[in-house]
C-alpha cells in the first residue's frame, strides 16, 4: 500500500493496539523509502527532489511517532491519549505526492511533444532530399542526428513514467486533477472505484461538471434538484483553495475529499477510503460507554486514573464517598490536586505539620 498503507495501519495500530498494525506500518515505511530512493536516481528536477525530500520528512517522522507509540500503548495510555500524542500533520506530504504526479504526466507530455517534433523534422529533410538530389548525403546525415535525439527522448519518457508509476504506487487513495477551465485531466484507478464511476463515462478531458451530475443524478448528495446540486458545487469549485471534508456514499463508504489549488485556477483532489478508521474509532466510542454504563450502575466505588495520574472516569458511588470534592471528579484532574483541595474542604484528614511532607 505504499505511503497510504503507513496511514492507515499507524492509525489501526493507535485505535486497535494490536502488533500486526505496527510491523505491516514499519513494511509500508521500508517499501516507501525504497521507491524514494528509486526516484531520487531518475533525472529528478529541483521540484521533483523538493516534493521527495517532503515526503521522507513525513515518513521519518512516521517512524519515529510509531516508537512513541509503542511506549505509550505499553504504558496503558488510551486511545485518544495515544492519538493526541503523536498526531501528525501530513497535508504537505499528501500534496508533494499529488504535485509529483502532475509533474511526471507534464514532463512526459512534453517529451511526447518534442518527439512529434523530431519526427517531422525528419521527414521534411527526407522529402527534400528526395527533390533535390544533391543534398541526400546531408539529409542521411541529419537523420542520424534525429534518430539519436529521437532514442534520447524517448529514453526520458520512459523515466518521466518510470515516476509517474512509482509515485503513483504509492498512492493508494484516489487522485484526480482539474485544469483552469474545470475540466478533469487525470484520474488515477482509485478514482474510479472509490467514487463508482466508468472510466468511459469520465475520460479525461470530461468537464468537472459532468461528475457532479453523475453523482447527483443517482442521489450522492441526497434528496434535492439535480440542477441545483450541480450548479451549487461548480460554484464551489471555482472558489477553492484548500478545502476538506468527509462524504459518506450511499453504499455507506465514507471518503475523505481533500483539494488544493494548483497554478492556472485548477486544483487537486485526493480521496481517502476512511471507513474502516470511522467504524474503528466508532466500535472504540461504544466499547467506552458500555464499560462507563457498567461502572456507573456497580454497588462499589469505583476510580480509574492514568498512568499519569489523572482522572479517567468514575461512578455515582465513589461520588458519595467524597460529597465534599464530588465536584471535582471531572477528567483531566490530578490525583494531587483532588488531595490538596479535598483536604481544604474537609475531606481528608491530613495534620496541619505535616500536609506539605504528604505531597514528597
């Protein structure tokens, strides 16, 4: 799964705490870093080796929260402790990835355009050479010059797509890119899968405009007039810059779309399959209230604090025990600080001489 797969098996490991997630994340960490590397020997351009040197920042500090990880999870830290602790932005990475792919398509793009050149350039030399006979040693002498210009060049579409394909292996989320006229110039086979849609119904070169209708002809965004839907987000897509949010299909898959504006009024889209994460972090969230729904209906007093000695959770019946400092029985709160103000307001029974040595 490439870098992708680093995301998602960090974020299962953090949510679900089971290894597997941990070695198939450090997999996915070594295989992209092999592909960098491949890419870093290809004649890469100074755009092209600030993108990589992005995503090896990105993927290094990957490496380096998933050994944090690993210690928080065995000191029994939570999911949402674990998670606040070693998140990571890697917005930047996400877009060095999308530019490297507009990049290799150009490039080759431009190859192909010289080719066509050289190509042609040929033949006017031939044909000439053929109407005047003199210069026929000339023109097989140019030939060989553009025989050799024409490997050359092909040589370097071959490694602008040796890119494109290395790049885009690392991709596992849909990618799709608009010009400034809002037509789609590339989508990646993820795109058509994530988003159910016939690559002939959307080649490229189809306006932005007609996946908007698709997807609001069939309902993906709900109950409305078709007309307005399609209208409401080409209005929107001419205002982007950088725009994210979360679309839930229904088939029930729900993806996250993120956009960034690209030079010439075009931008950018990747799609994210994040439904298993949602349904982990979901599954997460209903295992905390059954087990807060237990503690509270037990006929014992009960208190859980962190390794870090703050307050989780705890039931009615601790609560009495303590109506004094019941108030303060809120998450977040240290053990020491409910000691100092509980034996301020009675709770506690500490000797005036020695309350400061209680707290060494």
């Amino acid at each position: 799964m490439g870098y992708n797969g680093i995301i998602h098996n960090f974020k299962n490991y953090i949510l679900r705490q089971d290894r597997k997630y941990l070695e198939r994340a450090k997999k996915n960490i070594l295989a992209s870093m092999v592909n960098l590397e491949q890419l870093d020997q290809l004649q890469s351009t100074e755009a092209e080796l600030h993108a990589t040197l992005i995503i090896r920042n990105v993927i290094n500090e990957y490496r380096s929260r998933l050994g944090d990880t690993e210690i928080a999870i065995a000191n029994g830290l939570t999911v949402r402790e674990v998670d606040e602790l070693v998140q990571i932005d890697d917005s930047l990475s996400s877009e060095a990835l999308a530019n490297l792919a507009k990049m290799a398509l150009q490039e080759g793009r431009d190859a192909l355009e010289e080719t066509d050149k050289a190509i042609n350039g040929t033949l006017q030399i031939l044909i000439g050479g053929l109407m005047c006979l003199p210069i026929i040693m000339l023109a097989a002498f140019m030939l060989i010059r553009f025989i050799y210009r024409i490997n050359d060049m092909r040589g370097q579409i071959a490694d602008q797509f040796t890119k494109l394909e290395l790049t885009l292996a690392n991709i596992s989320q849909g990618i799709s890119m608009v010009d400034g006229d809002f037509n789609l110039i590339f989508m990646n086979n993820r795109f058509y899968e994530l988003l159910d849609v016939k690559k002939e119904d959307l080649s490229p070169g189809t306006p932005l405009k007609k996946l908007y209708q698709i997807n609001a002809e069939r309902g993906e965004y709900g109950p409305g007039d078709v007309r307005k839907q399609v209208s409401e987000r080409m209005d929107h897509a001419k205002q982007i810059k950088i725009d994210q949010f979360v679309r839930v299909r229904p088939n029930g898959t729900a993806i996250e779309v993120s956009s960034n504006q690209t030079e010439g009024g075009g931008f950018v889209t990747t799609y994210t399959d994040i439904t298993d994460q949602i349904r982990a972090e979901n599954d997460a969230r209903n295992a905390r209230a059954r087990l807060v729904d237990a503690i509270s209906v037990m006929d014992e007093a009960f208190v859980y604090f962190d390794s870090s000695d703050r307050l989780l959770l705890c039931n009615d019946m601790y609560r009495e025990y303590y109506p004094k400092s019941a108030d303060l029985f809120e998450p977040g709160i240290t053990f020491e600080e409910i000691i100092r103000e509980g034996v301020k307001r009675g709770d506690y029974t500490i000797p005036d001489d020695a309350e400061e040595e209680a707290w060494i």
